[in-house]
C-alpha cells in the first residue's frame, strides 16, 4: 500500500494562534540578538527595526504566509500596535500581505533586506509520500516514514534556501528559528542540526549564503516560569497553586491546540465531509478533556521545545 502524495492547507487555529503563541514568542525573542545592527510574536521584532531607523524612512514590510492565513488579524495586529506610534517620526510603513506560500517565489529579484522566518519551516511543501505494506513491523513502518519525511525536508530546505537567494540583497540576511524537536505531525518535520548543515554546506547553497550563526536552544514557554513562581509566593495555599496548575496546563494545551487544530480538522472532514461544521466545538472539547489529562498525568512537566537558530548572509555570488 502506498500513502499518496498528498497538498497540506497549513494554517493556524486563526485568531486563537495570536492568543496561545506564547512559546512561539519566546523563540522569536531569543533570535531578535540574531538580527545583525539592530539592537514579540513578531510584531516586536518589526517594532525594533521601525525604532532603529531614521525619522522620515520609509519602510517596506512584507507578510507572507498560506493563502489559508488569518490576514485580517494580522493587518489589525500591525495597525495597532505599530502603525500609530511611528506616525509622529514620519517613519511610514508599507505592509503588503502576501498569500503565497514559501516554498515558492515570494517577491521580485533582490527586493528584500532581511528575512525572518520564526516557527514556520519545519513545515513541509507537501506530505511526503512512502511505500509501506500490510507485513510492515511497526519499526519497520517508523524507519520508513522517517527516511521520507527527511528526505522532503532536504528538498524542501534547499527550495527555501535558494528562493530566499533571488529575494534578498547580496549584504542582506536570512535570520530563522527552526523548530527542532522529533517529528509530530504530518507534513510536519523538525531537522536536526547536522541536517540543516548539509544543506548549508552544499556547492549550490553556499554559493550563496554563509551561515553566521547555527546553533541550538531550548526554549521555554513563558508560562512555566509563571507557573513556578506563582507555586512558590502561594507557600501553603492549595487553591491557589491548584489554580495555576489549571492556568499552566491550559496555555500549555492552547498553544498546542492553537498550531495543530488545522490538522485534525482537515483529518475530521475528509471523513465527515466539507460541509461538518462541528470543528470549533471538538477543539474546545479537546482542549477541556487535555487540560483535565494533563494535570491529572503530567502536573509539572515542562513546556521546552529545541529550536535551532540561523542567521545567513546572502554574500555576492561567487
Ligand atoms: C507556528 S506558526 C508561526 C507564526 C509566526 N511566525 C510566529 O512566530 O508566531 C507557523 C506559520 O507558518 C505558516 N506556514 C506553514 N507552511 C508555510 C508555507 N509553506 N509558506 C508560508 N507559510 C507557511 C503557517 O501558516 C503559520 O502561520
């Protein structure tokens, strides 16, 4: 039996991602330091640049992501938060969103300064497909499921490497977080250090870009030191930690929830057909059932997930 090939419709759980990105955040503010000249989620990070330059610049900034994105929450993110304060410098911003995914051309020929990229690669252009058949040991089925999924995420990161080579400037830079833990969903595929090297490393790639910085960290999610010390100042109140166990489970739950729900609700409906519209009232329900799991199994385990972090300088073509 053979599982096809298959066009994933990635998107986040819309406006929920915004609330529950909370470990997403963190990761992205671990690699503001990766941005090069310049001194969260990534409204922060466009805030830094507006603040470093001069009054009268004008400053273009391109949204990218599926055509399956929540845009309008990001425009009203963008007008709140960054578009006012910058009007008294007369630092005018250009946003374009653009619904086009990124394993494709994005933006005309060396149009882009700096490119960021927080979470978001490990996130394949389509489900690998691979050969498995009825005799398969589950071993067997594990080995070959990963052999292609990497071998996709090869592909895939040399794609991205060599279109983000069109786009940004020779000087520019490419600045990523690379979510690195072991594979969890599909379409889904975390690299490993040594793999994003290889690509790096190649003729075709190093050509074009030298990596500055490559190097893995273990991101927290803000939540757990909420929780720690919350536990802590309730010294003998049982409610009170009782209580932000709940909390801390439930942003741990929602922030999983938040980057998967796309996931199981694409599952959910090729089996319930296009028009089952029960999809918010099973998230909500797993939610619920998750938490209860999870204070019930696992009270103190700890929200961390590895990323890795790059920055490449797109240098002049040799
Ligand atoms: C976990 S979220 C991270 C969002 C944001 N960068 C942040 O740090 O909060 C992953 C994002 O990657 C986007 N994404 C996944 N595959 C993509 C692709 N092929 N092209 C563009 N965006 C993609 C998803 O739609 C989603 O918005």
């Amino acid at each position: 039996m053979a599982l096809l090939q298959k066009q994933v419709c990635i998107a986040m759980r819309d406006a929920h991602y915004n609330k529950h990105s909370g470990l997403q955040h963190a990761a992205m503010s671990r690699g503001l330091k990766l941005i090069p000249e310049l001194a969260d989620n990534s409204v922060e990070f466009v805030r830094r640049i507006l603040n470093s330059v001069s009054d009268g610049t004008a400053v273009e900034i391109l949204l990218e992501d599926t055509p399956f994105n929540d845009f309008s929450s990001l425009s009203k993110t963008l007008h709140a938060e960054i578009d006012q304060p910058f009007t008294e410098r007369q630092v005018r911003l250009f946003p374009r969103m653009i619904p086009v995914g990124f394993y494709n051309r994005i933006v005309p020929n060396q149009l882009v300064d700096l490119g960021v990229s927080w979470s978001s690669m490990n996130y394949l252009r389509t489900q690998p497909a691979f050969e498995f058949s009825l005799q398969s040991t589950a071993a067997d089925f594990a080995a070959e499921k990963h052999e292609a999924f990497s071998s996709t995420a090869h592909q895939d990161l040399i794609s991205f490497m060599t279109l983000r080579a069109s786009e940004i400037r020779e000087g520019g830079c490419l600045v990523a977080a690379l979510g690195a833990q072991k594979p969890a969903l599909e379409a889904n595929y975390e690299r490993t250090i040594e793999e994003v090297e290889k690509v790096l490393h190649m003729p075709s790639i190093s050509k074009f870009w030298s990596a500055e910085v490559l190097e893995p960290e273990l991101i927290e999610h803000p939540a757990w030191a909420e929780y720690q010390a919350t536990c802590e100042s309730a010294g003998t109140d049982q409610v009170k930690k009782e209580n932000a166990r709940r909390e801390y489970a439930q942003s741990a739950i929602l922030n999983l929830v938040s980057s998967s729900g796309w996931f199981w609700l694409d599952i959910l409906k090729t089996h319930r057909g296009p028009r089952w519209d029960g999809g918010d009232d099973f998230l909500e329900n797993l939610v619920q059932d998750s938490v209860q799991e999870w204070i019930k199994n696992f009270p103190n385990l700890k929200m961390e997930t590895w990323y890795i972090y790059l920055r490449a300088r797109r240098h002049a073509d040799d």
